[in-house]
C-alpha cells in the first residue's frame, strides 16, 4: 500500500512553486507551471499533477531547457500570432499568447497562435478551457516524441499527439475534450509494466511489429494509434500543424535532438480560438450557445451517456474542500527540491 | 455477376449533367455536381461516384431541394465569410465560397468558410483538396442524420460525420484524408447485408444496446464511432463546428425534419482555410513544403505504410486512359433519367 499524504490545493501550489524557484526556474515561469500543475491535482488528473515537477527540474539541471527564458510575441499576419518560447517552457508561452490570440480571434473570428521552441510537459485542456472561458471556441495540438507507428507501418514515428476542444457554454464551465491520438498514453503502458498487468490488445506492438499485451515489449516497440488507420491520419495532420506549419520540430526530430534528461521534449504548439458570434448572421451569441445546450441534452438523455468533461468538473467541486492526495514518497521529493 | 458497362471521364460528366438538367436541375448546380461526382470516379469512390445521382434527383421530385438555388454569399467578420445555400446542393455553394475563403487566408493567414442551408451527399475531400492545389491547408466537416451513439450511450445521436484536411505539396497533389467520425461509412453496413455477410466487431450495436455483427440490426440499432471514445469526441466536435457554431442544425434535427426520400439531408459545412507562409517567421513556402516532405519521406521508409490519398492518386493516374465501370442497371437507370 502507498503511503498517502493530504495537501489543500494552496500547499500543492506553493510546493510546485518552491521546487521550481529552488532550482533556478525563474518566477514568470516557475507561477506558470505551478499554476498548471495545481489546475490537474485540482481536476484529479494526477499524471499531469504534481508527478511532473521532478522532470521539469531535470531538464533544467542538464541545461536543456532555459530556466528563465522571456517569451517574444509576434504577429505574423493579422489573424496570426507567434510566441516564440526561447527554449523555455511552454505554460509561460502560452499564457502570453493567450491575450493576443483572444484579441485576434474577437477581431477577426478565427485565429490562430503558433508557440514554437518550447517545452511541452502539461496537459493541452487548460490553455482551450481558459479560451472557452472567455467565450471563444478553442483547438490545440502537440508532437511529442516517437512513439506511435505510422498507417501500415510498424516503427515509431509520431507523438502521442493529443488534440483539445473547447465549446462555451453559459453559466458553467467549458465543455473540453483533450485526448492523445495514441490508443493509450504512454504512462498508461509505463503503469501497467510497473504492476505486472498485460496491456489490452490493441495499445501496441512489439519491435517485430507483432501485436503484442506485454507492456515491456510495446515499449520496446511501438504504440498504435486509436482506431486503426483513422487515428494515425489525425496524429499525421498534428504532425503537420504542430511542426511544418509553424516551422518547427517533428516528433521524430525531437526524439533525435533530446537528451533524455526525463524532461520535456521541445517542439511547437498549434491553437486555433473562434468566436461563435462572428460564424452567425444575427451574431446572437446567447441563442447560439443555448442551441448548443439542446444538443448536450440529447447526450445526457441517453443511459450511461455522459459529456466529455464531466469526470475532471466533477473533482474540480471536491478538492478545494477535501484536498488532494499525493504519495509520501513524492512529497518528500518535492520537498527535499525546495530545499534546493 | 453484375454486368458492367465501361465509361470514360467525359462520358461520366455528361451522363450525370444530362440526368440532373432533364430533372430541373439548374446548369451551374447541375455542373457542380456532375463535377464532383466525376472527381469520384476518377479516384475510384465509387460510393460518391455516379451511384449517387438518383439520390440526387429523388429530392429534386420530392420537393425537398431547391435546384436552382442561387446561393448567397457574406462576411461575417475579416476572416469569415458564410454561403447560405438557399436550400440548394452544397457543390456549388462550396464552389462559390472557395474563392473568398482563399483570399480571406491568404490576408488575415487563418479564414473560416460556413456553408449553411444547403444539402451535402457529396466527399469532402474535393473541397479540401482544392484549397490544398492553391496552396492553402484545409480543413472539413460536416455532419449528416443520426446514426451514430455517443460516449456511454447506446442510441443514435451524431451523423457519421466525416472531417478532411489537405496539405499542400510542391509538383505533386496535396496530401489528402477525409474520414467518418464512425468505425464504417452506413454504406458499408449495407453493402453487408445485401452481400449476406457479417459485419466487423466494433462497428455497430443492436437496437437493445448490444454489440452485434448483424448489419440488420446495426443498421436498426446503431453505429459505432471509430476508436471509442476518442471518435465521438470528434464527432461531438463536428456537431459543434457544423451546427451551433454557424446557426445550422444538429444531426438529430436533420433528421427529424428530413422527408426520407432517398436524397441527402440538409445541414452546414465548416472549412478553414491557413496559408502556410503566414505561420511562419521567414515567409519561406517553398523550404516549409520541403520540410513537410521529410516527413512523408520517414512514413513512405516503412514497410507497409502509405500516405493516406496514395489509393486514390494512383487510380487517377489510370482512369483518364482505361475509363471507369458502372453496373450497367445504373447506365441504364442514369441514361433514362436523362431522358426525362
């Protein structure tokens, strides 16, 4: 049984925050990453939690990534916008972007931000949520490293690549979804070696291209992405955008340039924000999203059918109360980081 | 053994003008279907091919359809313009909207096109590709009636609700994906249970909610999306993007209002449009397009692994000179609809 200890939401923060600054992670950065990593302790998603902040600090102390790098925003056109991250990590980047995306995205209807040369180690649903938020439509996407073999193929070669979406709703939080184009994440498959379980059919192949229920032997050889061919036609188009379009790295290229410090990997972030007023004639912002609302209703008029969001919301009511858990063993680390 | 009759491309255009302007159909929607019908049988889709112009024609008679709608053409914002097809087919309001969606992503390098009020029995992947020949990436959806369930349910609600998306290549056709939101296109399922066949796990479930090989009772029941879970948060997505963000109807509306007469149902299409050299800081297209290819490169080194239009492309390169074939029942069908 794991030892377990108990943190409001504020001590996760400040603890993320002190591990960080402790090792050289300068404050703009060091907030920016807190703050990203409390929004999943609070919203239960524990693999993008508090877990992470011991890779953030390795890849600070190899010197790969720079640890108090000044973003630089630039527009590219009028409905586009670049946030350069100077080789530091993406939460701050994408914070600065966030404004002048929105900005865009109100002017003109659609927008797009491209962040390129920056460490990517979150979650994707927090940056769409933030712009459903404010009333905007949100999409984003990100390569990570190769992991998943390509249609027909049986190497690595694409990222877990996920892909988020935010709709706006009234009087609540965004509906979001943020899913990998990988069957499985790959800390999924990492779990289930750790605990001696097979793997379900379908998450990997082995390096002979077999399919295979060993998690070791995926691991070893490639993951597949969901639903067969279809899947790996999405993880291709996150390919392209989060990497030519925007001028930066592939997958396959970040896993070459990386030095496997147990950091993030560098590459680019594609997002695109909308607002739904200017996709309509009347621009009747409140009829649209309550129109919205009738197709949800469907949704959960049916047994056993729930909307995407709803697992995180649901935690997100209980942890600013309850707290979180986290194990012994991990808040002993973070602690002894904070020390420096 | 079905009798086949051998067309060529021309013969394909002129036999679906011929029935579509016998049966009232006006010369520019007439010319924008035959188009696009003829596209698909060039690239051997013979479930968009000829095959579908009874359909067609059937909610001509119905009155269902406008066939000599003119549709309408309108900025909503700097980067958005919106067709309204009038009630009219989508061909030829997409035809419409082509040019000032391009423009509009060549000034702003992100632009948006909303088709809305027109009926869609047509691929996507012409559209996109188009954009992608003028050197544009492209994105598509649409959604259709209900056939398919949503996460955890066991009723129909989303359409099979396909998307594409097109990049574009130097001295080459764009690379192209168009794929349903469902595990199989409807016509697949029915093409099984005319042929007496069992349909694959996965794909579809019975009217009570269980898993069933039987096409009759997937078809009776409903269908699966691709990959789980993951497929139907597309699929939701494409409800949002072809229905409340741009004021058109759900699925399951287009269902209720739709007269069942054989034809295609009324909904909206959402496109955008991104000009590649305005995402990035050079400006530099032709190194951008060059770089893409180091990836297609790294699939195409794989054993076993194509680039999803590969099938297509190739048959392209065959019709022009060998002509396509038809069961000669269709011929005869198509030869007398042009008769009046």
């Amino acid at each position: 049984m794991v030892e377990l200890t108990r943190l409001t939401l504020d001590e996760v923060h400040h603890l993320a925050l002190r591990a960080l600054q402790a090792n050289g992670v300068s404050e703009d950065h060091a907030t920016a990453i807190a703050d990203t990593v409390t929004a999943a302790e609070r919203d239960d998603c524990k693999s993008h939690g508090l877990f992470r902040i011991p890779g953030y600090i390795l890849s600070v102390r190899s010197g790969k990534v720079t640890p108090d790098a000044v973003p630089e925003v630039r527009e590219l056109a009028p409905a586009v916008v670049q946030v350069d991250g100077k080789n530091g990590f993406a939460p701050l980047a994408l914070r600065v972007g966030r404004a002048p995306l929105a900005e865009k995205a109100r002017q003109q209807g659609i927008a797009a931000l491209a962040v390129t040369n920056a460490y990517h180690f979150a979650a994707l649903w927090p940056e769409v949520e933030a712009l459903g938020e404010m009333g905007l439509v949100g999409f984003a996407c990100v390569s990570t490293m190769s992991y998943v073999a390509p249609a027909g193929g049986v190497k690595p070669l694409y990222g877990t690549n996920p892909m988020a979406f935010a709709w706006p709703r009234a009087d609540r939080p965004p509906l979001v979804f943020d899913q990998a184009s990988s069957a499985s994440a790959r800390g999924e498959i990492m779990l289930h070696e750790r605990d001696g379980h097979a793997i379900p059919e379908g998450w990997g192949i082995d390096a002979q291209g077999q399919p295979t229920t060993d998690p070791a032997a995926a691991l070893a050889g490639a993951q597949l992405p969901f639903g067969g061919y279809k899947g790996a036609a999405i993880a291709l188009m996150i390919e392209l955008l989060a990497g030519a379009l925007i001028g930066d790295v592939f997958s396959f290229e970040a896993t070459e340039i990386d030095t496997q410090d147990g950091g993030p990997s560098i590459g680019g972030e594609w997002m695109i924000a909308i607002d739904p007023a200017r996709c309509i004639g009347s621009g009747d912002r409140q009829a649209q999203l309550a129109y919205a609302e009738t197709l949800f209703a469907k949704i959960l008029q049916q047994d056993g059918a729930r909307l995407p969001s709803d697992r995180r919301y649901a935690a997100r009511l209980r942890t600013p109360t309850e707290g979180i858990t986290i194990p012994q063993t991990l808040y002993d680390e973070l602690h002894a980081l904070g020390n420096g």
